[in-house]
C-alpha cells in the first residue's frame, strides 16, 4: 500500500560537471526543462518578511510593517551578496541565467544568514535577552526564533553494525515547498573533491546537507549570537568550501578557520572513515570545536562549548527548552542504543520522527520540543561506509519517513527521475502519520502555515479546532487553543481549554507553562480565587527552565490591576510558545 504521505513529485537525481559556472548553468538547464521549482519563487522573498514579524502582535503584521520588514531584508541580503565568493556568485548567476530566474531570487538563498544576524543585532542593543548574564525575560521577545534542526551521529559501540551513521533533520519554514520536490545533486567539480548535497527544485544549496566521496557529511544548524557580520563568508559558500575540499575532520577545521564566518551555526562534520564527527561552532569573531566522545555526538541548537556562550542569544525562554530538551532527548536516545547493543538504521530514522518531548516519553504531540515535528522538510540519514543516504520521501514532518535507501554513485546520466511510488520504502510508524489522526495533523498544519503567512486569527482558530476534534486528548492543541482564545478575547473559553491543558500535561515544563496562562485566563474572566491557586501549583513544579513560569506567576499576583486583554499576545505554533 502507498503511504497515505508519500510526494508525489518524483525525486531528481542530478549530475553535474566541470567549473562551477559550468555546473551553474547545467543545473539551471535541469531546472527549466524539468520545472516544479516555481513555489520555491514566490515563498523565499514572503519567508524573508515573515520571519522578521513572527514576535509581532497579529494586527501589525500586514501593512507599513511589513513593508519595512521587506526593505530591510532587502538591504540585509543586498549586503551579504557582496561577500559572496567569487566562484560561487558565478555558478549561482549561470543559474539564474540558463534558468531565466531574476537575480532577485539568486539572493534571497542567503535569507537564513540574515535572520540570524538580524536576530545577532537585536540582542546586540539589548532587545533580547543573552542566554549568560540576564536576569530573565521580561516583556515579549521581537522575534520568535522558529524551530531549527537536530543531528544525531552514532558509531562503534553506538553503532549496531559499528558503521558510523548521521542522521539529520532539516527544520526550515518552507512545508509545501522544501519537502515536496527534493533533489539529490552530485557535483564533479574541475578542481576539488567530487561532493553532493540534498536540496530542493530551485535551492542550490551545497553545504547545508551535503557529502563528498572521501566519506565526509557535513550539515549546519542554527545557533544565536551578538557577534555577526553582514559582509562575510555565507552559510551556502562556507559548506560549499568544506565539502569540496575537505579529506578529513582537520580539513574542514582548517577551512572554516580561514574563513571570516557571516553568521552564528553549529556544523556538524563526520567522517566515515576517521569513524569520528565533530560540531565547528562559529561566530563572526570566534570558532570552537567539540569532539565526539563514546561513539556518539550530537546537536540542536544551542552552543556545544562554553566559550561560545558569553553574548549567545535566546529569543524567548521557549527557545531555551526547545533546543536543550531536544538535545536531552538525543542523549536518552544514546543511552538505550547503547544498552541494546547500538542502534540500528531503522532506529536512527524513528529518531528524526520523534514526536514527543523527553519528559513524556512515548506521548504523540503535535507541537512542543519535538525531533520531528511541523517544520522538517529534510530528513536523511548518512551511511557512507555502506554508500547509502537514506531520504525520506514523505510530506512534512518528513522525519516520520517514508525512507528510501539511495544508493551512492558518482557516475551516471546527468538526469535521473525517480519515482517514489516504486520504490522500496521504510514502514512509517508515527502516530499522527495516517488515516483520521493524519487528517487532524494537517488541520494543524494548515493552522502553522496560515499563522507564519500572517494570515488572520479567525482561520488559525478554525484549522486548530477541527484538529483538536480528532486530537482531542494532545494536550498541546488545548494550549493553543486556549491561547488563540485569549487573543481573540474570549478569556472564558480561553480558561475552559487552558485548564484542560495543565490537566493533560505530564511534563513539568509543560504544565507550568499552561497553568501560568490558565491563570491569566482566569484572572481576565474575573476568576480572582481559580487563579491564585492555579498559580499556586506552578510554584511546586520542577524542571531545569522553569524559573520563568514562577518569575512571572509572583509578578501576575503582585499586580494591582488584573490585566484582562491578552489581544496583542504572539504565539509561536513551531514550539509552542506564548509570550
């Protein structure tokens, strides 16, 4: 039986050859004879707008605002541009020529550069909190970080068959677009090592999630910090850099150590010949590097070593649970691997569909601190000593799979169409991934995509309830239920949902986090008593994030005046955050 998620565009398996103008314009040739990569036109130059006002209040979002967001986005990648290095500006215009796209579009690839820098530069002038140093969050943060990619490498006593494994997810805004149209692009360049990359119609993007044939994977993830740089070396140029050139860990080492780094990321680099990885963490003014140790390594978000963390950056306390846990998560996965004799393939790809947080362990959720959750568009899991890249072939959340087991080869005709449907496909196994439950998720999914799009709060409200009607035991949707509710000045209903919430949640983050509103709700509806006690209850709970809730349930009591309109609250529907 076909699963119910697999895409139906079939996968592009690209080769090509020679300088990098030349393999430019052989790729953009691909791109106008095959198309499909239309979507990825009309959604970078909108992302770029949507996520500089995600920690905006609804109706400001559209109008003036946004204008300036884009004018702004505008000069950032305008600027970034300029730094770009010479090679890979040419192969990027020889694209955009044999392709007939506007050098408008060749720009915007460097949109993720931008949003961190942008965010480096808020928390530079104060308007976001350092993760070192600050006392906690007050007020709303202006941006809401969106979620951003988990790596898991395991080998030896890590490993079932002690191959070294790299499994990686690529969580990024583009769900209907990214997901549905990959590509896996072989390069043979003139000079360097031959390398590939998993992309998507349109996005040339050597580096994000790439390998080479010295047995070599690298990928980035997303880290935030004060000290960027909006004329150095991008994220495209540097990957670009590390896998052509690059025999060993030390060689990319060296690589990102010559280089001025534009940005603030965590680069994960395995070898499957050393049978070792590394993460090159990196601002625009330092670079460190943490080992694998034990046969394991692995990264989410946040700064690996502590000489990295001074002037990081979290945009709001959900961020600090979303990408810890998650790491927390990775580490509970590495413990029962190793106690059943290392993890297998099978278990590296159920890992990138994880769909629930650590401290409920084997409870389906739609959103939270999840491995797989809305925003992966990417999952894939590198075995290079065996010449496989395992890819998903589903829709988003692509981590739930179905996976189909690529086979390397180097040569080959410059095209390849592969249909997904008669291929040898992965079972899928997640909770949310067919049938009724399937059917609520993308409900859901609707929901997150109307919300980031600035779409208005009566249609989010809409896809939300009819997912919440099959889901209704996930506590998560009657958070944003209730928050949605408290946005639109319901503060009645908003308690009804919220109370719910706190009593379905297990995990103690969690269930501050919704006794905490639910108090707020019940305060807005005049419900003076329900809500001193329900902040009572958040007093009493444990968890390493927790000292917020309690920060601001002391400040809701000590108020003199009950605050009752929460109608320019923002929350984030990738990690369930509310501020």
């Amino acid at each position: 039986m076909t699963p119910e998620r697999l895409i139906v565009n079939p996968l592009l398996e690209i080769r090509l050859k020679g300088t990098q103008a030349q393999m430019g314009a052989q790729y953009g040739e691909i791109l106008a004879a095959e198309g499909g990569y239309e979507p990825l036109l009309d959604f970078y130059p909108r992302m770029a707008e949507s996520l500089l006002l995600s920690g905006v209040p609804r109706r400001l979002r559209n109008g003036p605002l946004r204008r300036v967001a884009g004018q702004l986005m505008h000069w950032a990648v305008n600027s970034m541009s300029k730094g770009r290095l010479p090679q890979f500006t040419e192969r990027a215009h020889a694209i955009a020529r044999a392709a007939n796209l506007s050098p408008e579009m060749v720009r915007h690839m460097l949109v993720m550069d931008v949003f961190q820098n942008s965010i480096g530069v808020l928390g530079r002038v104060g308007a976001l909190r350092q993760v070192q140093g600050d006392a906690g969050y007050s007020g709303r943060p202006l941006v809401h970080a969106l979620g951003a990619c988990t790596s898991a490498v395991t080998f030896g006593p890590l490993s079932a068959d002690g191959e070294l494994m790299h499994a990686r997810n690529f969580d990024f805004p583009g769900v209907g677009v990214w997901d549905k149209s990959p590509t896996i692009v072989y390069c043979s360049p003139e000079h360097g090592i031959p390398y590939g990359y998993i992309g998507a119609r349109g996005a040339d993007v050597p580096g994000i999630t790439a390998f080479n044939a010295e047995g070599l994977t690298v990928t980035f993830h997303t880290r935030f910090h004060r000290d960027v740089d909006f004329t150095a070396t991008g994220v495209i140029d540097l990957g670009h850099e590390i896998v052509s050139n690059s025999r060993t860990i030390e060689d990319a080492i060296n690589i990102v150590s010559r280089h001025k780094v534009a940005s603030t990321w965590g680069i994960m680099v395995t070898s499957a010949k050393e049978r070792n990885a590394a993460v090159i963490e990196t601002t625009a003014k330092k670079m460190r590097v943490t080992w694998a140790k034990n046969g394991r390594h692995g990264q989410t978000n946040h700064y690996l070593h502590s000489d990295m963390v001074p002037g990081e950056i979290a945009t709001s306390n959900g961020w600090t649970s979303y990408t810890v846990d998650r790491l927390r998560l990775l580490e509970k996965f590495f413990a029962e691997a190793e106690q059943r004799g290392g993890a297998t393939l099978t278990d590296m790809q159920n890992l990138l569909g994880a769909d629930f947080e650590v401290d409920a362990p084997g409870v389906p959720r739609m959103l939270g601190s999840l491995i797989g959750y809305v925003m992966s568009v990417q999952s894939v899991v590198f075995k290079l000593q065996s010449g496989i890249v395992s890819l998903s072939l589903g829709e988003a959340p692509t981590g739930w799979g179905p996976y189909y087991n690529h086979e390397i080869n180097w040569s080959g005709d410059a095209l390849k169409l592969v249909d997904p449907a008669k291929q040898k496909l992965s079972a899928v196994t997640a909770h949310y991934a067919s049938g009724e439950a399937l059917a609520a998720y993308r409900h859901f999914q609707r929901a997150f995509l109307t919300d980031f799009q600035c779409g208005p709060l009566e249609q989010v409200r809409e896809h939300v309830a009819q997912a919440s009607a099959y889901a209704s035991e996930d506590s998560s949707l009657k958070f944003v239920e209730g928050a949605l509710a408290l946005e639109a000045r319901e503060a009645d209903v908003a308690y009804r949902h919220l109370v719910q919430a706190a009593q379905r949640e297990t995990s103690p983050y969690r269930k501050a986090q919704a006794l905490l509103w639910a108090a707020r709700a019940a305060a807005a509806s005049g419900r003076g008593s329900e809500a001193a006690s329900l902040r009572k209850e958040v007093f009493v709970l444990s968890h390493h994030n927790i000292a917020h809730f309690k920060q601001a349930a002391a400040k809701d009591a000590n108020q003199l005046i009950t605050k009752r309109n929460y109608s320019d609250m923002v929350l984030s529907l990738s990690m369930l955050d509310a501020a």
